[in-house]
C-alpha cells in the first residue's frame, strides 16, 4: 500500500490531468512528469504560469523551477524521447531499445 502522501499526490495529478482536459489542451504526464503542448512561446508563458497557479495554490504542491521551461517541441524530450514536425528528420532512424530484468538490451 502506498504511503498517504503519495496517494495524495497521485490525486492531486489525477486533478491536475483532469483541469487541463476542460482547458483543452494537449499533454502527456508519467508520474510526476508533465508536458503541455501549446502552439507558440507566448501561449507556453501563459499556460505555464496558469498551471503553476493551480499546482501551487489549488492542489498546495511544490513547482521544480529549476526543471521548468517553455521550449519549442523540437528541443524538448520527455522521458527519452523528443518529438519532430511530421517531415523532419534529425538525420538518424529512430531507434528503441528495451531492457529486460538483467539489463540485456533487446531491439
């Protein structure tokens, strides 16, 4: 069983994923991981400032402002992962590798 804070946090997000669905907008969060994605700098400033408000004061959890950015798509990743306009392309074929219980790489 979980410890209590942890169970709080994790409803805490659940809300948070839920606030930003009614605000429309298009995220992806593992854990306590979050990117938004929004179509330009400025609409990422006032995104980005919004939900700070709403992490801090409605759901009283603590902002990483030293992991916090609003970035282009392109020079962000998530997790390992980056994403690309459709049509571009970094020069190299994507690549995936899984990892089994030893460590041994598989793909």
């Amino acid at each position: 069983m979980r410890p209590p804070r942890v169970r709080r946090r994790t409803r805490a997000l659940d809300d948070l994923d839920k606030e930003l669905e009614k605000r429309g907008h298009r995220f992806v969060r593992y854990a306590d991981d979050c990117n938004i994605y929004v179509r330009s700098e400025r609409a990422g400033m006032r995104v980005m400032g919004s939900v700070k408000a709403f992490l801090t004061r409605k759901l009283k959890l603590k902002v990483n402002e030293e992991k916090s950015a609003v970035s282009k798509t392109g020079d962000a990743s998530f997790w390992g992962f980056a994403l690309r306009p459709a049509g571009s392309s970094s020069g190299r074929s994507p690549r995936r590798r899984l990892y089994g219980s030893g460590g041994e790489s598989h793909g």
